[in-house]
C-alpha cells in the first residue's frame, strides 16, 4: 500500500514569536528566519520520525563566512516530554535541493515544554557554505507552528516509513522533499515552519563604508541588518569578497537594461521557475520625486517586471528577487539602490550590499530601480 505522510492544520490564531536577537559589546547576534505574520498553523508528526527543517541561504543577506552558529530553535506547540530529539545543522555548497548538504554538528535534546525552544551550541559551529539547513528530528506525536505565508521550498520533510533514517545521509531518507504539495513528500504546508538559527557575526554580517549606526529590523519576517548614517539614511555596505555571483544573470540590453542582474536562483529555488522577470528602461525624468536626504542619479530608470504574479507592483511578493546594478565612478562607495512602486510609485530606498561594481538589494515588489546617493 502505497504511503502517504498525514498532517492536519489544527488551527490558526495571532500570537507573537520571539525574535531572538540581542546586542552584546563584542559580538552582533544575527537571526536566520524566513517567517512571515503573526498568524500559525500547527503541524504535527505521526507513524515515524521526521526530520523538519529550513533553509537559509547566506549570501543575499551579506553574510561573511565562515560564520559561527550557536542557536537552533523551533515554536513548540506540544512536546513529547523526555523524548530525545535530535537537533541538526547542514551546510549546503550550491543551494537548491539540500540533499547533497553535509552534517556540520548534531546534539541531542528533550523538549518538555511548549512554547520556544532553543538549542545552544557550545562550541559554536563553523559555517563555510553559502547555505545552511538547521532542524530537529521529531519524534512522533510532536506538535509545531509554521506560518501561514503561502506555499514555500523554505521547509523540508524527510523520513523513512516504519523506521529511521540516517542523520548523517540525507539520501536516506525514503522520503525527502519541500512541504510544498509536491511528491514525495505531499504535504503543502502552505508557509513554513517556524525554526530559526542564530549567528555569532563579530561584526562580519556587514562591513559599513562609513561608520553607521547598527539598527536591526524586520522585513516581512526576515531580520535585516541595516547600516545607517547619523541621519538616519540607509547607507551601503560593503559585501563578502568571497560572495559568489554566479546565479546573478543580467537583463538584456535589448531595452537598455544590460547594467542590471537578477538572481536566477530565486525564480529557481524560491518560485520553482513559475515566474519570469523583465526589463526596459524609461526616461527618469517621469519618475518620483527622489525620496528626502537622497539625490537620483542617471538619465533612465529600470522599469522590472515580474510575470505570473498577481500585481507584484502593489501587492507584496511572497520571496524577493535580489537584483543587482553595476555602478562605476565616483557614486560606485555610496550608491544606494531604489524601488519605485504602489499606487502612485514612490521610492523606497533599500538595504544595499556591493560586491564590486555590483550594488544589490532584495525587491519585493515589481516596478522602477535607480540608484541614489545620500546628499
């Protein structure tokens, strides 16, 4: 008889998580989260273990490695108490499919208590690849949130009808897949599972041009490190040298657009290649008023497009697609990227990361990008 793994949403309410981030004189506590609202939908294992994780790719969030980790933690709605349960970490060489990802460090824990649960590494351990997969092994009858922000690649299930598997072989596992409705998994989670991880940065998350205020904020449920001036502008920070840009691809230059990337492993991984993205320039004289503090720069704006969304100019996209604009001169230490977008369009001015030439920032909306310079 063929299997099917079962769950059940038990329910759906409004209640807080903890981000947990914290401030401490020599070293920055980051959050890896990829959850968004307030709102929850319980989870929950049956028959066998199940390993539920998430995956974090580092380099759209300017993150230096190698990189210590030191935190795990899960939203536990019911626990199964004196149950060990195994807490993992993976690093994953080229993102997509985890299934190639090796085992960075393992402890076992027990879970007694509802409520956040966080595992503490002591020594922290080194992260080298460019994403990380961190989740626990659940015993069966172990109840968990996830969010409610729409069907997502960003959780993965894995398990072994009627036994275990081996921890330390994703390949394993009998069955193993995103809890996007898809085979062989079949489960569409429809969000993602609330498990974060936490990074021991030593200020290495971003390298300011300037020496800017460190405020740390949230955007659609993901933790930002945003370096600002003593203004309070946005300002660029400097990217990891060793960040590579393979994924990015730039537009064509048919309509003007060939200084402009976006990051193929987006539409891939995130969206499963069910949108596309375009791009033509406009005369940027017809564009808004450039946001105060910040002076436009150049004669044209990248008017970007997104297919098989539903109004992705006004309605927020569920995963952003990092673009990246090639920027030379005397601009190229202080560019800041814009989106224009909403009705009407106004500037938004983004978080901004250079890698070289290369100012990049995550969209969550379609529309007009331009770079600005603080005044």
């Amino acid at each position: 008889m063929q299997f099917v793994k079962r769950f059940v949403v038990l329910s759906m309410m409004l209640c807080g998580i903890v981000i947990l981030t914290s401030t401490p004189a020599q070293a920055e506590s980051y959050t890896l989260t990829n959850n968004s609202g307030t709102a929850n939908a319980v989870f929950f294992i049956i028959d066998e273990p199940s390993l539920v994780m998430n995956g974090f790719d580092l380099q759209p969030r300017g993150i230096s490695r190698p990189v210590q980790l030191d935190r795990v933690s899960i939203d536990v709605v019911t626990p199964i108490p004196d149950v060990p349960i195994e807490v993992v970490v993976y690093q994953d060489p080229d993102g997509g499919d985890p299934i190639n990802s090796s085992l960075v460090g393992r402890q076992t824990v027990n879970i007694n208590q509802a409520g956040l649960f966080t595992a503490v590494f002591d020594p922290p351990l080194q992260i080298t690849d460019p994403v990380v997969w961190v989740g626990f092994y659940l015993p069966p009858g172990f109840e968990f949130n996830a969010d409610r922000s729409g069907t997502s690649v960003l959780t993965y299930w894995g398990w072994t009808p009627n036994s275990t598997f081996d921890l330390n072989n994703l390949r394993s596992a009998q069955v193993f897949g995103p809890g996007d409705g898809s085979a062989p998994v079949n489960i569409d989670m429809n969000g993602v599972a609330r498990i974060t991880a936490g990074l021991i940065t030593d200020g290495t998350v971003v390298s300011p041009t300037a020496a800017p205020d460190q405020t740390v904020t949230t955007r659609g449920g993901r933790v930002d490190t945003i370096a600002r001036d003593s203004q309070g502008r946005i300002i660029q920070v400097q990217g990891d040298s060793n960040t590579s840009l393979a994924p990015m691809r730039a537009y064509s230059n048919t309509w003007g657009c060939g200084a402009l990337y976006y990051d193929t492993a987006n539409i891939r991984v995130n969206y499963r290649n069910s949108v596309a993205v375009g791009c033509k320039t406009n005369d940027a004289s017809y564009s808004p008023a450039s946001p105060e503090g910040y002076t436009r720069r150049g004669n044209v704006t990248y008017d970007v497009t997104v297919f098989g969304l539903n109004s992705p100019g006004t309605v927020r996209m569920t995963y952003p697609i990092t673009h990246c604009l090639r920027v030379t001169g005397a601009d190229q230490n202080r560019a800041v990227l814009g989106l224009a977008y909403g009705a009407p369009h106004e500037w938004e001015i983004l978080p901004t990361v250079r890698f070289g030439e290369l100012i990049c920032a995550e969209l969550y909306y379609a529309g007009p990008v331009a770079y600005f310079v603080p005044n």
